[in-house]
C-alpha cells in the first residue's frame, strides 16, 4: 500500500475515533482532533487530486473563517487577550482539516462506526457513575450539560448510521446502531440535562420524513410505534429521572413566577437571561463585552433586580442572548450564520439526492448537528465549553468531506456507464 493511501487511511480514522471517544473515554476528542490537525499541517505536501473547492465547500469555509475571527476580535476588543483566543480558534483550526480530508480519499464510512461507539461508550460510563459511583448526574469529566446533550447528539448520529446500514442491507449493524441510538439518549438522561430532550419531537419528525422513502409505510409505521412507546415508558418510569427532572423544572417556573424562590436552577437560568436582555439594550450593537457580563450581574444583583445566584456565572446557560448581551446584534447574527449556512448546506444535498442513501446519510447526519446545538442553545453557552467547539465544528467538517467524496463516487460512476 502506498504512503499516501496509508495516510488517508490513518487521517479518516483518527475522524472516527474522535465520535468513538467523544465523551465515552474522557478528553479523547481533544487527542484525536490534534493529531488530526497536525495531519493537516502536512497538506500541500501531498499530491493534488481531480478536485476543486466549490461554492458550498468556499460557504462553509467562510462562515468558520469569520465566526472565528469575530470572536477574536471580540476578544480583543475586549481586552481578554491571550484567553479568549482558544475556544474561538477552534473553528479556524477546523479549515485546513477539512482541506485534508477533501485531499484524503479514504473509508469514510469509518464515521458511522466512530459514532456507534462513542454513544454506547457514553451510555456505559453513564451508568458505571449512577450505579458503581452512586453520582445523581453523569458527567464523564465534562460539565453534565455538556455531556448529556453530546450524548443526545451521538444518539441522533447513532441513528442516522441505522438508516445507512439499513440502505445497505446490513441487518447486524441496523441492530447495534438503534442500540448505540437508544445509548446516547440514555446517556442524556442519566446525566439530568433537560435540554436535550426539548428537541426529540422536533428532530424525530424531521429523522422519520427523511426515512420515509427509505423504510416505507409498514417498517416507518412501526418505527414510529416503537419509538413513542419508549418515549412514554421513559417518562413513566420513575428511575429514569425523567419525571423528577420536569417536575423540578414545573416548580422552579411556579416558584419564580409567585416571587417565592428565584435562586433555583430554572430561576438563575431566567435571571441570566434578564440580566442578558439589560446588557443588550445597553448596548444593542456590539454588546457589552464578555468582561462586563459579572460586574453588571452584580450590580444588578445589589439592586435586587436579580438573585445573587446568577453573578458568578460568566455567561447566560443560552448561546443566544449570550451572543446579545456579549457581541450584540452583531454577536447574535455572526452565531446564527455559523448554525445556519452548514444546515443550508447540508439540506440542499439532501434535496438534491432524494434517493441515494451513499450521499444522503452524510447529509443527514451533518444537517442534524447545527439542528441539535440550535436546540442546545436554549439552555445552554454550548460554544463556552471546549467540547461545545470541538464537538461542533470538526463534526461538520468530517461530515461535509464523506459527503463530498460520496458525490465523487456517485459522479465517478456514472461517467464510467
């Protein structure tokens, strides 16, 4: 085997072992996405292949490109200098991966394999610290928001990979892929984090129409029994958490809506989100900077115009009015670009190819991340946390280059007829 085919090999596998390690083996993704990039460095160094970066490819590339340097900018505008570089450049350090991995004709499939583990590594480490180590939430070393919504990510992934095998008529893999599936979502809610659950509904209808064709009416039909039946036993269950989680959240509204207690986890939530909306209209435009967000909170707090609990957080638990109270409108329309020019991107293809499942399932599983993190968002500043960055932008990138060379695969063959 040549060197450059080894390579491919070695740098689509490192792609996959970065789902595989997600969460499941603490801090792996931050491994594999290095050495990834350190792949990447070697580029022009290989051999051109028949390829030219399109219109979509250059769309993607940009929107990561000035997502990144905006929160630099912000940054430095802001005068965090040095420590507010890392998360942001993490989108810039995505590009010239995604150039390697257009160059690196390799087992893309590899990704559905990758996925598959990561979520049913996540879901036994989930429970080893329910059960063996007794904790109330799974965290897996990372925030338990962080880790139950990438587990609910890797869940919905896990599913796609099911449909992909099911194209190919890969029964064994269809079964452990639902199982890995069911795995993430398991996974999320032993780790308490309500707001991955807020979207199932949503991304389910969008995940069964997309099948639609691909399953028919009698293998959808049960599919969808089959799920709103697991649905409704997870609820019912009282050892799931499930029941103990809404309920708290029902009385945690009630609470702060009747002025009774606002220092609880719902209440907090809302005054950050208060406080957020204060910091916009001080500064509608550019927002008041990341560095102001704790002393306004305590100023604020002093006035009694929102509970002490909310000061010491340096964001608002939403990316949204984060984005407001940080960067203003400007903020807040940069992070709807990075969300949505990929999901664009990634639907286009699926209008594109209603009925090839080798392109398609790519197309899927990358349009389901900005879907999942727009989700996230509500509750959360996914983009705060190392593994909300890395878990967002090298995904896309992975995903956006199988489905290019799905496409040249598709095109190869034809030409060949």
């Amino acid at each position: 085997m040549q060197l450059k085919a080894k390579f491919s090999i070695l740098v689509w596998l490192l792609a996959a072992m970065t789902f595989a390690g997600a969460i499941g083996i603490p801090k792996a993704f931050n491994v594999t996405t290095l050495l990834i990039f350190l792949c990447s460095l070697g580029v022009v160094s290989l051999k051109p292949v028949i390829y030219s970066t399109d219109k979509a490819d250059k769309a993607l590339i940009w929107s990561f490109l000035v997502f990144g340097i905006s929160l630099i900018l912000a940054s430095i505008a802001d005068l965090l200098e040095a420590r507010g570089f890392d998360k942001p450049s993490r989108f810039l350090l995505a590009i010239p991966v995604l150039f390697l991995l257009l160059r690196s004709k390799g087992p893309k499939d590899w990704l559905w394999y990758g996925v598959v583990i990561g979520a049913i590594l996540a879901f036994l480490l989930a429970l080893y610290e329910r059960i063996v180590l007794g904790v109330e939430r799974a965290s897996g070393g990372e925030h338990p928001i962080m880790f139950g919504d990438t587990a609910m990510m890797l869940g919905w992934l896990s599913f796609v990979a099911a449909a992909f095998f099911f194209s190919e008529k890969r029964s064994v893999w269809v079964a452990i892929a639902l199982f890995a599936g069911l795995s993430g979502m398991g996974a999320s809610v032993l780790s308490g984090s309500r707001g991955g659950w807020v979207a199932v509904p949503f991304i389910g209808l969008f995940m069964f129409w997309q099948c639609r064709d691909l399953l028919g009416k009698k293998h959808l039909f049960k599919l969808f029994l089959s799920a709103s039946l697991l649905v409704v036993i997870a609820v019912a269950v009282p050892q799931t958490g499930i029941q103990k989680r809404v309920g708290e959240a029902v009385s945690n509204i009630d609470q702060y809506l009747d002025g009774t207690k606002t220092g609880t986890s719902v209440g907090t939530r809302f005054d950050m989100w208060k406080a957020s909306i204060h910091m916009f209209q001080e500064s509608p435009i550019f927002g008041v900077g990341a560095s102001q967000v704790q002393p306004i909170k305590r100023e604020l707090a002093d006035q009694g115009r929102i509970n002490i609990n909310a000061v010491p957080y340096d964001h608002a638990h939403n990316e949204y009015f984060h984005a407001l109270s940080t960067r203003g409108l400007v903020g807040l329309l940069l992070l709807l670009m990075v969300y949505l020019v990929p999901m664009k991107l990634f639907l286009r293809k699926l209008h594109n190819y209603k009925d090839n499942w080798r392109v398609r399932s790519y197309a899927i599983a990358g349009a389901l991340i900005p879907m999942c993190y727009m989700d996230f968002a509500l509750t959360q500043s996914m983009f705060m946390h190392n593994i909300g960055v890395m878990m967002y932008a090298f995904p896309i990138v992975f995903f956006w280059a199988a489905l290019r060379w799905a496409e040249r695969e598709e095109l190869e063959k034809e030409s060949s007829v």
